[in-house]
C-alpha cells in the first residue's frame, strides 16, 4: 500500500506517514491504533507502540541517572557514620538511600573493610535514645498511626519474601522503596509515639536492605545499611530490634571468614538483647554466636553457646514476640545447629541430620535450601582430600530433591554453597549418579557454575 492510499484511508497526510516510517516522526497512541486497524495488524502496532513507549520512558530514566552520578560524586564515607542526634540521623539514612539509588556501584566499590561494623557496635551503648522532643517529627506533611501500620505491613511482606526468594530477589524494589516512600513519611509532623514506630520500622526496612545485600554478596552495600539501622534503632530505644541488626553483622562477619570480629559483634549482640524484652532474639543471638565461635574454631565456647540458645528458646511464645523475630522458630533453631556443625566440621553429626529433611513448609525455602546443601556437602571429601564417610549417592540423592526449591531461590551464599558442592562431584563424573545429578540440575537450574 502506498503512503498516499494509508494517508487517505487514515485521514494523515503522505508526507506525515513517510515520516513516521523513516522514524523522523513519533507517531501518536491514536496514530498507531488507526494505523493498527487500517492495516489490520492485529494489535501488533499498537503493542510496538507501547513497547518503545516504555523504552523512552527507560532510556530517560538511565539518562538522569547517569547525569546525576556524574554531577555528584559519592561522598565514600556515606551510611558509614554515626549522627550525633535524631534528625541527623534520618538525614543521613535519607543521603544514603537517595546515594544507593543512584550509584550503588560506587557504594560497594568503596567499601571499606568490617571494622566500621565494630564502630558501629561501639558507639550503640554510648548513644542515649532519643527524647521525646527528638523523635517528635516536625515537618508540614501530618503523619499518623495509620502510616505507620502500612509501613509496618509492608516490612513484613517483603520480609516473607526475602525468607522464602533470597536477597536478590526483592533488593532493587526495597531499596527503592527507602529512597521514595520513606523520606516524605519521616521528615513529617508525628507524635513521639509515632516517631518511635517510624524510626523502627525505617531501622526494619534499612536492615532488610543490608541482609538483602550481604545475602547476594554486597557486602560494602550491606554495611553501610546495617550501620544506618542500628543507630535508627537506637534513636528509637528499641533494643530488641538493635540486637537483631548486631546479629545480622555478625552473620555477614562469619560468612566473611572473619571470626573475631563475628564473635564481637554476636557477644554485644547477646547484651542489648538481654535489655530488649524478647526471649527469641535473645535465643537468636546466642545462635549466632555458637556460630561466630565455631568460625574461630573453639568448639567448646561454640557448644556452651548453642546450649545457651536451646534454654532461652524453651521459654519462648512466638506469638507474643515482634512480627520481625517470629520466624526464630525450633527448626531455626535447627537450622543454626547446623549451620554451626558445618563451620567447626562435624560431619558425622550433620550426616545424622539428613534423615530429617523435610519440604519447606513454613516459607522459609532459601534456609531450607541452605541447610540441605551444607548436609548433602558432609557426604562429600573435604578440600584436603578427607574422604570420612563419603557417600556420593546420598548427597547427589539429596541436592537432586532440592532441585525444585532452587527454582526460586536467587540467595548468592545458597548458590555459592550448591556450586562448591558441585565443584566436589566433578572427582566422580564417570559415576552415573553425578552425571544424573547435573541433567537435572542443568535443566531447571542452569549449567553454570558461577553463583
């Protein structure tokens, strides 16, 4: 069809229509759908519309952000300090969601080593709460209970599926959620009471982002959020909350290979919780540091911990404790025996374990997935060629059930934990089992072993 007959039957002049073809001109939403009908494409104009509509609207979007991270260098020490009062607190938590927005590149490519989390830890006893006065918010946008309620809810969602995905999975929409939905809602006119629970739940989400991060590898990004919501949670004088966030330093000092420093944190961590009123964080942190123990690799000190944990968990109602500690349940607390058995190397006690694997029932499929892989790694040789109770079949058998749970689990530490398994197997591929394994494996999951 020539450009003079579409131009009649569309009422467009044919100078209008070879411009659009030439795409000298953008053509219209209406443009497109009469062009759509006369042509009788089917909605395949319009769709191309739409989609190159949404590729402007993107392509803006990374032109601003470009411009924007070429106008402002990255201060390298933001998220990294500790504000002297309240509303400089949350000036500094806004600077830093604002910055990871942005440029989180930058933010992990500076990172500095772990020591800032000590800091951090250090400056918690010396930093009263806020007062009432400091907490009270005094902007012009009126912030009530209902605010805080939504903001609460929403924590507890993206919790759920942080603990069900992994960190990758929910990191950008977390974060952006920090950077625009909080800083309206915190530099608002609220009570003190209202403070508080603000202050908490922007410390919840702050540290949500930090696990989120130490949970797919970013452990500069991490920190600098961890650091943010501990002092927010002190601004708050929320203890518990404190003590979680300790916890969770520890856990990515551990994973770091930096035992001392996890044990530190995890011996303060143990403190706060002490003043905190909740029974399962206090479980928690004794967990944890039964784990920071076993990464130093004094087995007595990470036994006597874990022991510790299991008499505080007995006295423990969950459904009295705070929706954030709620998952600490026995098989978390399973979950860390583990976790610990892996780390001092008591191999024989976690091949005892596989007999009670079970689905992932509760949502909790990233530990799931996690504890799986470290039982199905003790019927493995070790990396210096120890062979105690190998057992290929068993752990191929194991880590091929698990398959399914992998699916949806985009936790770098789980995958970093199922390749390194996998690195170990390719010593038996000429075994049917391993072989099998890897079809399987290769077929829902991919065949590469990079996490």
């Amino acid at each position: 069809m020539s450009q003079e007959r579409l131009g009649t039957l569309t009422h467009h002049s044919a100078a209008l229509i070879g411009r659009i073809e030439k795409a000298e001109r953008r053509a219209s939403l209406a443009t497109a759908q009469i062009l759509d009908e006369t042509l009788v494409a089917d909605g395949a104009l319009v769709r191309l519309w739409h989609a190159a509509q949404a590729w402007r609207i993107e392509e803006r979007a990374r032109i601003r952000r470009e411009r924007r991270t070429e106008t402002a260098p990255v201060d390298p020490n933001v998220g990294l300090t500790w504000p002297a009062t309240t509303a400089e607190t949350i000036a500094a938590a806004i600077e830093l969601w604002a910055t990871d927005r942005r440029a989180p590149e930058a933010l992990e490519a500076g990172a500095p080593s772990l020591g800032q989390l000590l800091d951090a830890m250090d400056r918690w006893p010396a930093t009263p709460p806020g007062s009432d006065a400091d907490v009270a918010g005094t902007g012009r946008r009126r912030i009530g209970e209902t605010d805080a309620a939504a903001l609460r809810k929403l924590n507890d969602a993206f919790q759920r599926l942080e603990e069900k995905h992994g960190g990758n999975f929910g990191l950008s929409a977390t974060t952006q959620i920090l950077a625009e939905t909080l800083p309206p809602i915190l530099t608002g006119e609220y009570t003190a009471a209202t403070g508080r629970i603000l202050l908490t739940e922007a410390a919840r989400f702050t540290d949500l982002a930090g696990f989120m991060c130490f949970d797919s590898g970013r452990f500069g990004r991490a920190q600098r959020f961890y650091v943010q919501s501990l002092r927010m949670a002190r601004a708050a004088g929320n203890s518990a909350l404190g003590a979680h966030i300790l916890t969770n330093m520890a856990m990515m000092a551990t994973y770091g290979g930096d035992g001392p420093r996890a044990v530190s944190l995890s011996r303060m961590a143990v403190e706060v919780a002490r003043g905190g009123g909740s029974r399962a964080e206090l479980a928690r942190c004794h967990a944890v540091l039964a784990r920071s123990y076993a990464a130093t690799g004094d087995a007595r000190a990470c036994q006597e911990a874990m022991a510790e944990a299991e008499r505080v968990f007995d006295g423990v109602d969950l459904d009295r404790e705070t929706p954030w500690i709620r998952f600490f349940t026995e098989r978390q607390l399973e979950a860390e025996r583990v976790y610990a058995r892996f780390a001092i190397d008591q191999r024989p006690a976690l091949r005892e374990a596989a007999g009670a694997i079970g689905a992932p029932t509760d949502g909790m499929d990233r530990r799931h997935a996690y504890t799986t892989t470290l039982i199905a790694t003790a019927f493995l040789p070790t990396d210096d060629g120890r062979d105690r109770g190998t057992d290929v079949e068993t752990a191929c058998a194991i880590l091929t059930d698990l398959i399914p749970v992998l699916r949806g689990v985009t936790s770098a530490r789980v995958l970093n934990a199922v390749n390194a398994a996998r690195a170990t197997l390719t010593r038996y591929n000429h075994l049917g089992v391993v072989r099998d394994f890897e079809e399987r494996f290769a077929g829902v999951i991919g065949s590469s072993t990079a996490a």
